[in-house]
C-alpha cells in the first residue's frame, strides 16, 4: 500500500522556500528508480535538504500488515533500541540493543536535521547488551527473556562461528565462548581487534561470516555525508574489512561504500552481499541506496562518485583516476530508503518469498514525502535480482502519515520465519506461515549443531542448506 502525504501529517520539516535549487532538476517517479538502471535526475542543491520526519503514533490494537497466508506477532517488548538479531542453532534468538556515534555537529543545517532526525527515534535509552529470546516449548511464544551479555558499547552485528560467537561493538570486534543452551554469557568477551570508532558518524558495524568461517567481514561508514571533515577523517571508513578472526589481521575487502548497514553472504555461494545507505543533500531522488554484491578489492564510488561513475561535484579534489574504477552497484532499493537490514530467504518461507532477499526500510528523514518504514522483498532469478521490490512487512506508515515502527535488522530463520528489530517500537516482530508447522525451539529443538554451524545475524536460513553457511547483520544511520 502505498502511502503519500496529507495535511492531517504532523511533519516536522524544513520549509522548501529556503531551498536554492541548482540544474535542470525534474521529477522522478519512486517505481523509476528500482532495479539495476535506475533513472538519476540531476542534482538538487540549496542551503538545507527537504527533512521530514513522521510523528509518532502508537500501535493501540494493530499490528503490521504482511500478506495473506502469514501472520506476524511481537515475540518481544520493551527492548532498548534492538538492532539485529542472530538465530542460535537450537531456535534462541540474540537481540544486539544499543545506540552510538560520538559526531559534533559542524553547520547550522547538522543541528536543525538533528532536532528533526530525533522526532523519529526512540526516548529509550540504547541496553548495550545482548538479550536472548527463547520459545522452551514451541508453540510461537517466546515466554523466556534473559540478559545474555551487557555493558557492551553498541553492539551492533552478530555472527556465530561454530563455539565463537562474534559481537561488533561500535569500536571493536569481540568474542565470547558460546554454548548451546546457554542464558547468559559465561565471561567477559575478548577482544578480536579494534575498529574505527573516532567521531563515528556512522557508528554501525555491520557483521558477517564467510562461508567456511575463515573470514569475518565488518561493514564501517563514513565518518561524514561527503567528506565535510576533512578525508583525514576518513581513514578506514566507508569500507568492508575482511577479518582473520584467529589473529584480527584485517585488510579493506572493498572501499567506497559509503555506510554498509548490513552484510550477508549467499547462501549455497560465498558471494558477499550489502546493503549500503548512499549520500544526501541532492535531491529526494539521489542517491538510491542500493543493495548489491561485494567484489574483493572493488570501489564503490564514494566519495567521488555515486552509482558508478557520475561524479559528485562537491568533492575537490577530484579523483577521475579512481572514478573509472567506480563500480555500480546491483540493485537500487529508491533513495532514501535507509536500508539497515538484509537477509536471504530460504523454501521454508514459501509462497513468492523463497528466492531472494528481505531487506528492512529504517525510512528517510531528508525528503518532503516519507519513504520507506517497512520490510522488502527482492526477488532473485538465476543469483541476480530481478524485478520489483514487493511490500512484506508494512503498516509501519499510518494512513495519516505518521509512523508507528522502524524496521532495522532482518533475520530468516531455518523454519522460513522472518525475524525483525524495531528500534522505534522497541520490539521484535517474527512472521511465520499460516500453514507452517510449529518450529521445535528453545534449548532442546536443535536445528543445527553448534559444532559446525556458521549463523550471523541476518542470514541464519543458510544454516538450513548447508551447516557451514553464512548469514548476514544490519546498521543504521
């Protein structure tokens, strides 16, 4: 269902009239910039982007809208800001809780879009913890809630490799020793290896494990939109580390992704794939974040150009060198969507969902019209996307424009249900099949053996093909 706007919306907005708008700048239909060839207009420029964010409004009695043959319910309330999520192998789930980022604001403009950007976040402050979910006897309800890790610092990705389970805080990578069964947390993590946390504009580190478990990858923004720091500020960010998680020897995998939310890898491959949250302040149709595979050593544009290679005139110097290097990503999700989870399905979620990606909308803040706020699907033919993004999850936008949730991570567990954080709702939605059987949870219904499963928090449905394969984690922004 698509939501447009009304005058009954309470928006909390920077007015247009304040806008100096530059080039030959024409409209753009939402459905145009979809896919692998996105339409592009030109550039929008003025002294403030267009903000708007939703007012929000309670659920009462509702609940988000999935399609016919599914139902969705809250496993769990009450969180504080829940990012990603991780099925365990006997059918627990890990909630990584947190806020971070310790950025200055720079301009007149970075204090007005931070009143506006707060309309839409919780009151809440972030756990910094791991919570674990349990459904000990199978029927959907997950009646066991305990602390399983705190005192962390905005933890954020979550990958489980065999017996180690893997925690990207804002600032470091961590390991703790996990058992199957275990409640909480037997000892202090250890630390794998330092990540770049100084200002940390975007302060998500997305996580991901290779196929084999071998490698580790760690998505990391940018410390900025476009470089207004300083690119002494950028060292090390907007890349994709590949992780030796025995030494924490890294390397850049991939560089020019401006904030890669979440990372998943195939499943039955060991292709890597994201999804990244591109640059602002061009327009409401620039620039599509985009969903797309990672190639080891490829450059994805940013800072100096965004989706391939047109290049953004207010980097200087510029870098034509590097701009011819630029690669395209594969699929445009729209601008401004604020993609901040993906997940690969699996058979179990049947009907039209089998083949392909769920991507969770967080929803803009830098256009008149919200985008967004609801989980995707991405259908995939031959290991490519191919065709429109369909609605999933939904309902989060109210008719009268203001919002009720935001989707963050995604997860898809072995049975076919699809997990999703809401960091504005504070909750935990899990979809499931009208016509599914009742999952065998808790500690004692193992799906997978601890002892040779790789699982991150996103892509737990690899698990389900093949015990050694990876899954997937999210950020926001």
């Amino acid at each position: 269902m698509r939501h447009t706007s009304r005058s009954t919306r309470m928006r909390y907005a920077a007015p247009l009239s304040i806008l100096l708008l530059a080039g030959g700048a024409h409209a753009v239909d939402d459905d145009q910039q979809y896919g692998a060839n996105p339409e592009l207009p030109d550039p929008q420029r003025g002294l403030l982007p267009n903000m708007s964010v939703p007012e929000q409004a309670p659920w009462d009695d509702k609940l988000p809208t999935v399609p016919d043959g599914y139902s969705i319910q809250a496993i769990a309330t009450d969180l504080k800001i829940p990012r990603q999520t991780l099925v365990l192998p006997n059918g627990d789930i890990l909630v990584a809780e947190g806020s971070g980022g310790h950025a200055p604001k720079l301009k007149p403009k970075d204090f007005i879009a931070g009143v506006i950007k707060a309309k839409g976040k919780t009151s809440v402050k972030g756990g910094n913890r791991l919570t674990l979910l349990r459904d000990s006897d199978g029927d959907g309800t997950y009646e066991e809630q305990t602390v399983f890790a705190e005192n962390l610092d905005a933890p954020y990705g979550l990958a489980l490799v065999g017996n180690d389970l893997y925690v990207a805080n804002q600032g470091a990578l961590v390991r703790f020793d996990y058992q199957q069964g275990q409640t909480q947390a037997s000892g202090a993590p250890e630390l794998v290896t330092p990540l770049p946390a100084e200002i940390n504009h975007h302060w998500t580190k997305a996580l991901t494990a290779s196929a084999d478990g071998q490698t580790l990858y760690v998505g990391i923004g940018s410390n900025s939109n476009i470089t207004e720091r300083g690119m002494e500020a950028e060292v090390d960010r907007a890349e994709i580390w590949a992780i030796d998680p025995e030494t924490g020897a890294h390397r850049a995998y991939a560089t020019g992704v401006r904030n890669p939310t979440a990372l998943t890898i195939q499943p039955g491959t060991n292709r890597l794939w994201a999804v990244a949250n591109e640059r602002d302040e061009l327009g409401p149709h620039l620039v599509p974040d985009y969903l797309t595979s990672i190639q080891d050593g490829g450059f994805y544009g940013w800072p100096y150009s965004y989706w391939g290679q047109h290049v953004d005139p207010r980097v200087k110097p510029e870098n034509p060198k590097l701009v011819e290097s630029a690669i395209a990503p594969d699929y445009s999700l729209g601008s401004h969507r604020a993609p901040l989870g993906v997940a690969f399905s699996n058979d179990a979620v049947g009907g039209e969902f089998t083949d392909g990606a769920f991507v969770g909308e967080h929803g803009s803040w830098n256009r008149a019209d919200p985008v967004g706020y609801k989980v995707v699907f991405v259908p995939f033919q031959n290991g490519e996307p191919a065709g429109d993004p369909i609605d999933f999850v939904s309902g989060f936008l109210t008719d009268d424009g203001r919002t009720r949730g935001r989707p963050v991570g995604v997860t898809v567990a072995p049975d076919g249900s699809v997990i999703i954080a809401d960091d504005l709702t504070n909750a935990v939605w899990r979809v499931t099949r009208d016509d599914a059987g009742q999952p065998a949870n808790g500690a004692e219904g193992a799906t997978v053996s601890a002892d040779d499963s790789t699982m991150t928090g996103g892509e737990a449905d690899a698990a389900s093909d093949d015990p050694a394969a990876a899954g997937e984690t999210a950020s926001s922004t």
